[in-house]
C-alpha cells in the first residue's frame, strides 16, 4: 500500500474523494519499477490492476493478423488507464511495452470494483475518461488512414497534453524523437522532419531535453 500523501501525488483524480474513499484506494495501490523496452503485459495476459503511470512513458500497441504493427496510445506520467479490462474481468487486448525506464501504480481489482461501486466522485471521473479514450481511439482509425505523417504526429502528441486524461498545466514534455516516432507509428527520421514541420508553423519548440507545445489546439487540428 501507498501512503494518503503519495496518493495525491500521483493520482490526481483522487482530490474530490471522501477520507474514506481515500483510504480504501492507498491501501489497494503499490507500485513497481519497470526498465525501459520491458513488457508489463502481452496481448492476452491478465493484467487485473487498474494502471497509472507515476514516472515515464509507455506505449500501447497491438499487432494485425497482417503483421502491421499498431500503436494504440502513448501515456505520460499522469495518465490511468485500463478501467475498461478491468470491468469486464479480461486479458489485455494489447501489448504494453516501457520506452524507457518508467514506475507504474497498480490498484488492485477488488480496490476498483468498490470505488465503482461507492464512490460517485470516482464515477464521474471514470466516465470522462471512458468518454475521452473513445474518442482517442476512434481518431486512431481516421489518422491512419487519412493522415500523412506529421499530421500523425502533430495529433499523438496533443494526446498527451489531453486537459482531461492530465490534469497538469505543464506544455514541456521529456520526449526522445524516437519514442515520439514509436508512438505515433513513423520511422525516427520520419518524425524528425514532422516535427521540424511542427516547429516552422509554431505550433511546437524542438528543444534538447524534449519538446514545448505552443499552440496545442492547433496541434489537436493539424491535418483537418
């Protein structure tokens, strides 16, 4: 279990729970330390902790029965996901790979499935994330068949500075073009010369430790 104090840490949806809403979910959390280019879970494994990530940044992705590789969605520190696997009691339906070192939190089932049950600030939170999610992965279909390369780019990276999904007001993000290639599906040199694009049109700051959004409406739109 975590402590109250790591808690509000880490989760920001925490803040409107009751005392004992809070205590309930520190004491169904612990955390754990993943190197990076590990799997925390296969397609098909259980997984029955809902999950968030405390430090790093991983990946989801899945593979076609083509053999085309998918990535699903990129989460930053902050972001929770998995609510939905762990409702319907199922393997993963993806794979879920570190792109560097990264420290998760996991809270056990039983813990979820009572704040489901009893907490209506929790509840309303999860509805919005289920609303925002869907709304993410029906956008993944539209940029991998409709958009070119920056565009892609330019819409993975607005994800992660989604308001609703991360509550942070910070636009600087520790991001490799690597792992932002990795997220949004393109080759490194690929996502060097989108984000170059991105940068001439102001919509983003190149920077040595990463990158700034400037205009992230703009960078949700870019394409359109």
């Amino acid at each position: 279990m975590i402590t109250l104090e790591r808690l509000r840490q880490i989760a920001f949806w925490s803040a409107d729970l009751s005392d004992r809403e809070l205590e309930q979910a520190r004491r169904g959390i612990v955390e754990k330390a993943y190197d990076k280019g590990a799997f925390i879970c296969h397609r098909g494994d259980r997984l029955d902790s809902w999950t968030g990530v405390v430090s790093g940044l991983i990946k989801l992705s899945t593979v076609s029965r083509s053999g085309k590789a998918v990535s699903l969605a990129g989460i930053r520190a902050g972001g929770w996901f998995g609510e939905g696997t762990v409702l319907k009691n199922e393997t993963r339906q993806y794979d879920l790979v570190t792109l560097r070192d990264t420290r998760i939190a996991l809270m056990d089932r039983a813990t979820f499935l009572w704040l489901f049950e009893n907490s209506v600030a929790f509840n309303r939170f999860l509805i919005r994330q289920f609303n925002e999610r869907l709304g993410q992965f029906i956008a993944l279909v539209e940029y991998d068949r409709m958009l070119d390369a920056p565009a892609r780019v330019a819409r993975n990276i607005a994800w992660l500075f989604n308001p609703t999904l991360y509550h942070d007001r910070e636009r600087h993000l520790e991001i490799s073009q690597e792992e932002i290639g990795l997220l949004s599906g393109v080759s490194r040199p690929i996502a060097n010369k989108s984000l170059n694009e991105l940068e001439e049109r102001g919509l983003l700051r190149l920077e040595r430790s990463g990158i700034t959004v400037v205009n992230l409406e703009a960078l949700a739109r870019f394409g359109d």
